[in-house]
C-alpha cells in the first residue's frame, strides 16, 4: 500500500483492537470528519459536555472544537466562520479581500490542528497507530508540531515535536506546556528555510519501531481534511459575503501560502463549484516554484525549498512571492499602539476592524498580501472576491516583533515609520514576482519535487509519477466518508459513541 493511498479496511487488527481498548478506558470519542465540516451534526450531548470544558484544555471533548465555526472566544459556535473583509482603504483594490480566521481554533490558535486530526485519526481508526506502544513525531516549522502534541494527548498517546531551533520563542513556550517529557520537543538546525533538516532528523527517529512519523508534507490525511473541511467552511463564508454563483459578487481566487500544501487542497473545493482560480505563495527569499530558486526567509509557517507531495500542482493556477520584509513590518503596524492608532485616525480604517488584525500572523499577513497582488494583477473589481485565510495569530509572535522593531526601528515605531510602513508594505503592494502557470509551468513546478521525494525520502518513481493525473485526486477526495464510517464503528466498538 502507498503512503499516498487512502487506507479504508482495518490494517492489523491487534493494533486496532488495543487502541479500541485504550479509547474506552479514557472516554475518548472520535468526531467525524462530516461534523468537523458541518458542527451542526455535533450531538447535543457533547455540546452539553463542551460547556464544561475550556477550549485550552488537554480534554478529550476538545476533538469537537477542531473546526472553523468557532467563536472568538473559542468556546462557542458560529452560523459562519468567522472573517474580516479588508476595505479598498486597506488593501488598495476595489475588491473584497476576505480573510477566514484561524485563531479560533482550540489549544493552539491555529488551523493545523486540524491537520493534525486529519493525519492522526485515520491511522487509529485503521489499525495503523498503537497509543499505548507508538510515539506520533510530528515534523513541522511550528503549528503543525503543536497541533499535533495537542491531539496526541487528546487520544491518550504520546507526541514528538520535530522543528527548527530558530522558530519563535512563542512556540517552544507553548510546546515545554504540553510535552509529557522535555526531551519530546527535537529542536533541528536552523529556521523556517530548513525543512530537510527535520527530514533527516525523523528519518533518524523511525529507526525506534515505536516512532511513527506523519509527516504532513506527504500525508494524504492533510490534504482530505482540507479540502473536505475548510473547503466547505470557505464555501460557506464565500455564501455570506455574497460571492456565489449569480451572486453580487463572483469568487475569482484562492490564495494560500503552499507551507505543508494541506490548506491549499481547499482551493479544489472552491474551484470545483465556482470556477475559482488556486494562487499558490511562497517568501520571495526562496522562490522555489517561481524562480526554481531557494534562500532563508522568516515567514514562519509556510515551508520552502521543496514542492509538498501532497501538493496538487497540475490544478494550481498562478504562484507569487511576498517578501519576509513585508510581513515583519506589517506585523509591528498591526500589533502596536501607534500603528493601529494611524490606521484608525490616518487612514479612516474603522477600529473594530483594526482591532481584527491581531488575527493575522506572519504567514497570514503574506496570504493577504498576495490576496492584494492577485486582484491588482487582475484588474478586479467592487464585483469580484478573493477569499484567504489567517492561518494563526500575532499572538505567535511578540518576539518577533521585538526583533524588527529594534532591528528596523531603532529609534522607536512613532507615525512617521507607521505611515512608512503602510505606504510601502501594504498600500504599495506590487504585481511583480507572480506567474500564470500553463501546462508547461505546472509540470516545470511538478517535477521539482523529484529530487526531495524520490532522490532523497525514497518514494518510488510509480508512486510520484501519479499524483500528475487528475483521477488520482478524485479519488482521494471520494475516500472520505468510508473513513467516517470507521470513525462511527470504532466509537461504538470503544463504547464512546455520543448519543
């Protein structure tokens, strides 16, 4: 069986049997992938439950708060996820940039541990992952790591944290908090730019039989539980906005920085129902699709150097690259007194809005950039949309700030630099560094990631070479609700099932 398959039938039944076992010890209940994507579905006994419980809390129920349609205070539900849609103000186009917010997700404040789910519960529901023997090494620059520790102790198993010693100060604060041992957070060298580092180090790591690594660069779970739960989460916000087919507003594109290449898998989703173009992004310092290029860069969160495997190339439509420089400022104008003050009073941005800004991380902060870039590009108009996402919070980055604002700003951050900073960062976002992707571009792009996968992680020639047909894809997408159905029948096999 590839490790791009989709694995449906029960894979060693004694594995199967003890996690069944260790799940009905501890009153752990699955949610399926259908009521992550529609919460509605929840039963009303776990919402009683989730009453109880905080959204930061190490508690089982908390699996029932992976989704986008919580509120901002993270213990409740919304009718649609929360968003932002940035005004011409801002942005600089008379088109609605809409931002889906991430930072309500439970634990971490961050949409990969929704990934995380997605990669970690098809393995136990198959008999493919042993709580009470395996380790689950969770190989990230950051979010994925941490959402992936939360889950873990979630269903009752130990995590690993694989990532960068140089990532922020912020992430290894939260990871000392929820590691059962120290020695479960393994720091790697460098920063966002070295992904083969954490490669090399988990290709170390499962020479241990009881270290089982998901790699989210290369786990079909990744891509599934994007397209199938933020794809109709965004679908939804897409509805409220009026960007619909006949709508007031027609949804020209998604825009996502490629990172892991999960989030990305949501742009089918969209693209399927409303002809919306995919916008891949990566940091203009290691422009790899776009230049075939490489380079260190501090846009924490979205990878670089290599293409994902489980990035569907063959169905993205154009690439551009923000610069590291842009998304450092811009996150000192929003999290800062005197920046959000000239917003407000500079710029006639209301507060409540500016207020939001505090949900844009670094890597959020360049998808919106590239959101501005892509309806500059266009042309696009007060009728068109382009939908993105804040995949975490400034809250992930105070040190971060503290490094530009004495490094950039040694003579303090008053409105001269703030009016600086959005002149240059944001209101005078270009439409340099972006391609169109033809047939020729895509396979370009698609066959750069032979010498990571196959050349280096040893994934069989056949096995790559697939992933370029458009079947491989629909298949893949059709696989999910016989994964729904092993979640019902291990919560009811584990006693667990919600009534």
């Amino acid at each position: 069986m590839g490790s791009l398959d989709v694995v449906q039938d029960i894979d060693d039944r004694a594995t199967y049997d003890r996690a069944v076992q260790r799940f009905r010890e501890r009153r752990i209940a699955l949610p399926t992938f259908a009521e992550l994507a529609d919460p509605t579905l929840i039963p009303d006994a776990v919402r009683a439950g989730l009453a109880t419980v905080g959204p930061d809390e190490a508690h089982p129920l908390n699996l029932f708060r992976v989704h986008w349609y919580n509120s901002a205070d993270r213990k409740g539900t919304t009718g649609v996820p929360d968003h932002v849609v940035l005004p011409p103000e801002l942005t600089g186009t008379p088109a609605s940039v809409v931002v889906v917010l991430a930072d309500r997700f439970p634990m971490i404040g961050a949409h990969k541990v929704l990934a995380s789910y997605g990669c970690l519960a098809p393995r136990i529901v198959t008999g493919r992952f042993d709580p009470t023997r395996h380790r689950a090494v969770w190989p990230s620059t950051g979010n994925y790591c941490r959402g992936g520790v939360a889950i873990s102790r979630l269903m009752g198993c130990r995590g690993v944290a694989v990532l960068p010693e140089g990532m922020s100060a912020e992430r290894f604060e939260w990871l000392a908090s929820w590691v059962e041992d120290p020695a479960d957070v393994v720091r790697t060298p460098g920063t966002e730019s070295n992904v083969k580092e954490i490669y090399d180090e988990c290709n170390r790591l499962v020479g241990d039989d009881t270290n089982v690594i998901l790699n989210q660069f290369a786990e079909i779970g990744n891509h599934l539980v994007h397209y199938h739960v933020t794809g109709r989460a965004l679908n939804a916000v897409a509805t409220a906005v009026g960007a619909y087919p006949g709508g007031p507003l027609a949804l020209r594109a998604f825009v996502s920085a490629t990172g892991s290449a999960g989030t990305i898998a949501a742009g089918e989703y969209l693209k399927e129902r409303h002809g919306s173009q995919i916008v891949a992004v990566e940091a203009l310092e290691c422009p790899t699709m776009l230049y075939n290029g490489f380079g260190e860069h501090n846009i924490q969160g979205i990878g670089d150097k290599h293409i994902p495997l489980i990035h569907n190339v063959m169905e993205t439509d154009v690439v551009t690259a923000v610069s590291d420089r842009a998304t450092d400022r811009l996150n000192v104008l929003f999290n800062t007194d005197v920046g959000r003050r000239y917003l407000v009073e500079r710029r006639g941005v209301e507060f409540d809005l500016v207020a939001s800004l505090s949900s844009l991380g670094l890597s959020s902060i360049c998808n919106v950039l590239a959101a501005i870039k892509l309806a500059k590009h266009r042309g696009l108009t007060e009728s068109d949309a382009v939908i993105t996402v804040a995949t975490d919070g400034g809250a992930m980055y105070r040190s971060e700030r503290d490094r530009v604002l004495a490094s950039e700003f040694p003579g303090g951050f008053d409105e001269l630099a703030a009016a600086e900073v959005f002149s240059e960062d944001l209101l005078g976002t270009t439409t340099d560094h972006l391609r169109e992707l033809d047939t020729r571009e895509r396979e370009r792009i698609f066959n750069l990631g032979y010498f990571t996968w196959v050349e280096q992680q040893g994934v069989p020639v056949a096995e790559f070479v697939r992933r370029r047909s458009p079947s491989f894809w629909e298949q893949a997408h059709a696989a999910m609700p016989a994964l729904d159905e092993r979640i019902l029948e291990f919560n009811r096999r584990a006693g667990v099932a919600p009534g």
